[in-house]
C-alpha cells in the first residue's frame, strides 16, 4: 500500500559545496562571456560575400544578391540532409564544398590547357601539368573576397561558368544511380542561384584571408591539389590539446580523491525511498511515455530505410519509395525524432518526479495542464513534421520558412513549429516550477534559498529546465528571415545542437541523477550536492566554450581552433567522473537488501557507460583535436560518435528516467517485472557494438584513409561509398537488433502504464497480474 513520504531533513551547511557553488558561478559567467567575445569575432570575420564577382572584361558572373537567393534555395530544397556543406549535413551525398572546389580546379587546369597549349590538362607532359597546376592554384587563392567587387581570371571565370550549369542541371533531374530525386521546392531561377551559392562556398574554402597563407576556412577541405593542407595553427593546437587534458585528468582525480571521496557519514534524505499516492498530475503523464515509444519506433522505421539507401540506392527492397519519402525527409524524420523522443521523456518525468519531490503535495490545475502541454506538444510535432514534407516537395512556397523546412540539420522545423516549441518549452519549466514549489510559502522558501546562496538540487533542476528552453531561442536568429551568411547561420545553429546536448542536457542529466541518488537513499544529500556541482564546473567549462570544436572549417575565426581544441578536449573531464559515479552506484546498489529501482538504474548506469564512450572516447578524446577533425570531419567516424553518443547517453537516461517514473506508478499497486525491460536495454547495447563493429568502424576507417590517399571529395564521392557496399549492408543486424528492443519497451511500457489505465488494462493480455487498489482517475 501507499506509504507517506518521508519530510526532509533539515539543510546543513558544508564548506566543500559553498566554496563549489560559487566557482560553478563564476565559471558559468566567465564561459558565456568568453563566449560572447568569440560571437563578437565570428561576426567580424566570416567570410564576406562580394557584391559582385566579374571577370577581367567586366562582365558579372554573379552577384551576392544572386549568393544569397542560393543560400535560400539551399535551405528551401533543404540540401544539407541530403549532402553536406563544409562537411556539415547528411553523409549520404556528396560535400557540396569538397565537389565544388575540385570540379572548379579541374575545369580551371582544362582552361588553362586549352588556352597555353591547345591540349587538355590529361594530355600535357609533367612539366607542363606542374606549370598549368602552379598557375590553377594561384588563380583560386588569390580570389579578394574582401573586395566589392571580386575579380576573376578568365579560366577560372569559365570554370566558374560551366560548373554553374553543371549544378543546375544535376539538381533538376532525377538520377538514382546517386539516390538523388530532384529539388522538387526550386524554380529553375532558384536552382541556378543555388548553384551560385556553392560555388562560392567552395571558393571560401580556397581563397585567402588578408595577410595570412590559409583560407578562410583554414584550409579544409584537405585537397592537396588545389594547397589546402593543414595549418601550422592546427598542429600546434592538437600538441597544447593534448598536454592540457592528460594535465586535467590529473587534477580532476585528485580534487575528486581530496575533496569528494569520503565516506559518506551526512544524515541521508531518501524522499523517494518510500512510494506515495499518485497526485492527479502525475496520472497524466503516462500518455508521455506512450509518445516516447511510438516516436522511438519512427526513428528507428526511418533509419531503416535510409540505411538500406546507402547500399540500394533505387529502391526500398523493389518499392520507389523516393518518389514520396525522399532520403532528406526520411533523415529529417530521423534526427528529429531522437530530440522528441528523448525530451518528451524527460519532460514527461520532470512532471511525474516534481510532485514526489515536493512530499506529494500539488498546485491547483496542474492536472489540467499537464494535460494543455501535452496536447500542445503534439499538434507541434505533428505539424512540424507535415510541414517538413510539404516543404520538401514544393507543396509549400512562400510559407516554407515558417510552416516548412528550413533546412537547417537537427533544427529544420518551421519558425512557427519552433516558436510553439520554444513556448512549449518555457511551459514544461514553469509547471516543473509550480510541481516542486506547489505553495506560495514553499516558492518563497525557495526563491530565498537561491538568492541566498543557499541553493539545493531541486533549485539546479528547475534551473536546467529553464537552461534548455532558453538556449533553444538562439537557434531562431534572425526570428524573421534566413541569415546570409552560412558561417554564422551555422554559428547559432550549434548553440542548439551542441550546447543542448553538451551543456543544457548534461547539466538537467547530472541534476537530476545526482536528487535520484539521494532520493533513494544511495548517497547524502552532501555528497550528492558536491558531486554535482563539481561536475557541473567540468560541463559548463568544457561544453560552452567547447562548441568551438564544431567551428574549426566553417568559415569563422582562426581562435576557435585553440579555443575549441583545448576547451572541447575537458568534456571528457565530466564523463571520466559520470563512470566512476556509475561504478560506485552499481556498488551501492548491489549492497542494497531492497532496492525497488535496479532496471532503471540499469540504464542509468549504461548511459553513464555510453557518455563516457561516445561523446568522450569517440568524440572529446579524439575527433575534437584538430588535425584528427581535419581529416575525419564529415566521414562516418562522426556517424559513430553521433549514434553512440545521442542514443547511447541521452536516450539511455531517457529510458531509464522513464522507467523510474513507471516504478514509482506501480509501487505496491502493482507487480513490476524488469525481464522485457533488461531485454530491451542488452539489445539496445547489442545494436550499438554491432553497429560500430560492423558498419561505423569499418567503412570509417576507409573513408578516412581515403581522405588521406584522394582528398575530401572522393572520399565522399559514389566511386568510393561503392568500395564499401558489404559493409553498408552489415548495419542490418544492428538494426534488427535495436527494432526488436524497441518493440518490447513500447510493449512493456503499455503493461507498466496499466494502474493508470484500469478500463485498458482489462483488455490487454495479463490484466490479471494488476493488483487491487484505488481506482485512479485519468
């Protein structure tokens, strides 16, 4: 039966967590500030756009209204999750930069050919291949970006020409040897600016910034044909990278030894120890889960299908399901549902804990919206991802920006879908605010606790909810228009994708397993408050200024690649303390007699695991240091670090917060069996290995020395992506692997919902297995 949550034991002052707070202040402060002055020099020195590009006789080969208009089209036909661009986007097409840098130094050397010698650049001798080469070269880099009026030598205009036409004609034809189907959104006018805009993105990449000898994207793409080697700037940074983290690991084990790991003597506040009554609000939660499943299950029904693209590209097993699901649409549905599913399950246990942490005690008509969010957050997605589909087939014209795609990887929703997220957003915070302070004394209790210094977990909560929903508006600038600048539309683009995941989603992951652990009893309030702050400090230092690592190629200033490398290197800091927290709660766990929670904390653990391994080892430790980046970015070493890190972290802790949820439901109402669920969690771990063994790893290492052998162009080019055909086939047993996981959880979220559900439940086989209790209300 329902027993009565214990009252919490009165806050006792310690020295360690005081001294922690207000370095975690002045960390977070000083890591936005810096952060400011990096946006402040971004801005200043992004590559300008001309206001034309002429040749030697005058005539305009195109001008920066006409770049900008291509940059719209770009995002309107939404290319970037088809292909990428300065290695950013899907890697199932070509790097549109990579290809248009080559393709304009191959015509420029045949130009140049034809006019000394009246040959092709294949039928010159070597010396006369040196000469033609030598002059290529320097016609590319010496291309003035910073002028009104850019001037372009007359082979390098006709390369320009020609691979005009060439983009625009590949963009507006079906050609399913490359699995492309046309940019149905684009007008033939559209298409032809579009155009524009790539070449200029891939001359970026080879002309030179003032009074340096690189580009203004530090000479990446690696293409040695056209200069574009590694800079002194990033062997030196790789060097220091390195020297600083191994000297942090040291640091942060000896202050974690010194000062953290004591024995645990505090008076324990195990507020979750005991179950309670079901407040009304949180009897509404379970349709959140339900929606974390099915869209689970979208994601993974997507990502199916696109990987059998990558080694079939004409067809879905003999169904032309590309001439209504195109690949880019399918990858939009893919890396939007892991954002959904994964917030909505933290949303949805954000609501569901609040109510217990607060001694069951609710605010008046938190039910009710509970119910209002949810209802809302669906229409939302709902719309956002019909929207991206009519956006994509040209169902959508001058509404495409706002209720279709805008072409922008992981924030392609309409600015209409992402202004009623935002706000859908600020509403989770403000309800998880009202759920854990649900009377007006326990707000001022609160609200003085905070401002005086005296802040608790609960405070570092709501705080990471208000983080998260305040961090998605940067990625809305400008609110009403496209940016004209892909380096900093790119910019603001990853203060949503990066510092979601490494700061906003750290800092709500740490908080919250940090109150789980004292809730139920494994560790002090004390500790547990030490704890988190000091991870903390490592998130905000490492995942703030850390975005830089994500700004080395594209277009922004040279110093976010030692900003980048040494600050994106400590965010494995706080993942080296996440396992071995993860390690010493398995052992708690195991020298507890009762412990109600061991499935979730299976997952728990596992996400700790998997942070550790995807965003740490094959991501932080390595592909951040720049001249590893340099060569790797864009090649499926990303698609590992990607997969393992967002799945295998944050969907891990998602699962397993959800979990935690569905025992507290259950409590002594109901039997709770943890088989399906630890089934699910060693599928899921299985389909990763797989994943990595038998499809990232081996078909990455290959890219990579490609990369090295070729250049980046060929390396993500169709003659290579041939080369690997069994190994993009090898992704299919991972994939049957996760699929079959993710069948039983959805299967065993419907049986562990049932006490919510009684008039359902008695329809569903193994009804019986629910025990007598109060009927609830839904």
């Amino acid at each position: 039966m329902a027993i009565s949550v214990q009252p919490a034991v009165p806050q006792t002052k310690d020295p360690v967590s005081n001294v922690l707070k207000w370095i975690l202040l002045l960390v977070a402060i000083g890591s936005f500030g810096l952060f400011a002055w990096a946006t402040v020099l971004t801005y200043e020195r992004a590559p300008p756009q001309p206001e034309r590009f002429v040749t030697a006789g005058g005539a305009v080969l195109m001008t920066g209204d006409d770049i900008l208009a291509g940059k719209e089209g770009f995002q309107k036909a939404d290319l970037m999750d088809y292909g990428s661009i300065y290695g950013m986007g899907s890697y199932f097409g070509q790097d549109y930069t990579a290809f248009a840098l080559v393709r304009m130094a191959t015509l420029t050397k045949n130009n140049l050919a034809q006019t000394r010698f009246g040959k092709p650049f294949d039928g010159l001798s070597p010396d006369q291949q040196a000469a033609v080469r030598s002059t290529m070269r320097e016609q590319l880099q010496q291309v003035d970006l910073t002028r009104a009026e850019a001037i372009i030598p007359d082979p390098l205009a006709g390369a320009i020409t020609g691979l005009r036409t060439e983009l625009a004609v590949s963009l507006g034809k079906v050609d399913l040897t490359i699995g492309w189907t046309p940019a149905y959104s684009l007008a033939p006018d559209e298409v032809l600016h579009t155009a524009d805009f790539l070449i200029y993105s891939g001359l970026t990449t080879v002309a030179r910034r003032p009074n340096v000898n690189w580009s203004w994207t530090e000479n990446w793409p690696y293409e040695p044909e056209v200069g574009n080697t590694p800079t002194t700037n990033t062997f030196i940074w790789t060097w220091a990278s390195f020297c600083f983290t191994f000297l942090c690991f040291g640091l942060v084990l000896f202050i974690y030894e010194f000062w953290l790991n004591h024995p645990d003597d505090a008076p324990m506040d195990p507020v979750l120890e005991r179950f309670g009554p079901l407040t009304e609000s949180q009897r509404k939660v379970g349709k959140y889960f339900l929606v974390v499943a099915a869209v689970l299950l979208l994601q993974i029904l997507a990502g199916t299908i696109m990987a059998h693209a990558y080694y079939d590209r004409r067809s879905f097993y003999g169904l032309n399901l590309h001439e209504f699901l195109p690949f880019n649409f399918l990858r939009d549905v893919h890396i939007q549902a892991p954002i959904i599913w994964i917030g909505v399950g933290w949303i949805g246990a954000g609501l569901f804990l609040a109510p217990a942490i607060a001694g069951g005690r609710e605010a008046r008509g938190q039910g009710f919206l509970v119910d209002v969010l949810f209802w809302v957050t669906l229409a939302i997605v709902a719309g956002a991802l019909i929207g991206n589909w009519l956006g994509i087939m040209g169902y959508l014209d001058a509404g495409w920006f706002w209720f279709g795609n805008q072409g922008q990887s992981y924030i392609q929703l309409g600015r209409f879908w992402q202004i009623g997220f935002f706000l859908g957003l600020l509403i989770w915070s403000a309800l998880v605010f009202r759920a854990l302070w649900p009377t007006g004394a326990a707000v001022w209790q609160a609200t003085r606790q905070f401002w005086s210094g005296r802040i608790r977990i609960e405070n570092l909560i709501w705080a990471a909810t208000l983080n998260i929903a305040i961090l998605y508006v940067f990625g809305m600038i400008p609110l009403t228009g496209i940016e004209k600048s892909f380096t900093i539309a790119d910019f603001w683009r990853w203060w949503v994708v990066h510092l979601w995941v490494e700061q906003s989603f750290e800092f709500f992951a740490a908080s919250m397993s940090a109150y789980l652990l004292m809730a139920i009893g494994l560790v002090s309030r004390k500790l547990a408050e030490r704890a988190v702050y000091f991870e903390l400090i490592l998130i905000f230092l490492g995942g703030v200024l850390g975005t830089g690592h994500h700004l080395y190629w594209a277009g922004g200033p040279s110093m976010w690649v030692p900003l980048g490398s040494m600050f994106s290197f400590n965010e494995v800091l706080p993942l080296v303390q996440l396992v071995i927290e993860a390690i010493q709660q398995y052992r708690l766990i195991r020298a507890h007699q009762a412990f109600n929670y061991t499935l979730a904390y299976t997952y728990l653990i596992g996400a700790a695991f998997w942070n550790f391994v995807g965003a740490g080892v094959f991501g932080g430790g390595t592909l951040n240091a720049p001249l590893i980046n340099y060569y790797e970015h864009g090649t499926f070493l990303t698609l590992n670090h990607a997969h393992t890190a967002l799945f295998g972290a944050f969907g891990l802790l998602a699962i397993g917060l959800v979990y935690f949820c569905l025992r507290y439901v259950a409590a002594d109402r109901a039997a709770f069996s943890e088989r399906l669920g630890l089934w699910a969690f060693w599928l899921y771990n299985g389909g990763l290995l797989l994943w990595i063994l038998l499809n990232f790893f081996p078909i990455g290492w290959a890219q990579l020395n490609a990369v090295f052998e070729h250049g980046f162009a060929y390396a993500r080019s169709m003659a290579f992506y041939d080369t690997t055909l069994i190994w993009q086939w090898m992704r299919l047993p991972g994939d049957v692997l996760f699929a079959v996981a993710a069948v039983l959880m959805a299967w065993d979220f419907m049986i562990k919902l049932r006490p919510l559900y009684p008039r359902l439940a008695a329809r569903l086989p193994g009804a019986r297995m629910v025990v007598a209790s109060p009927k609830p209300r839904d």
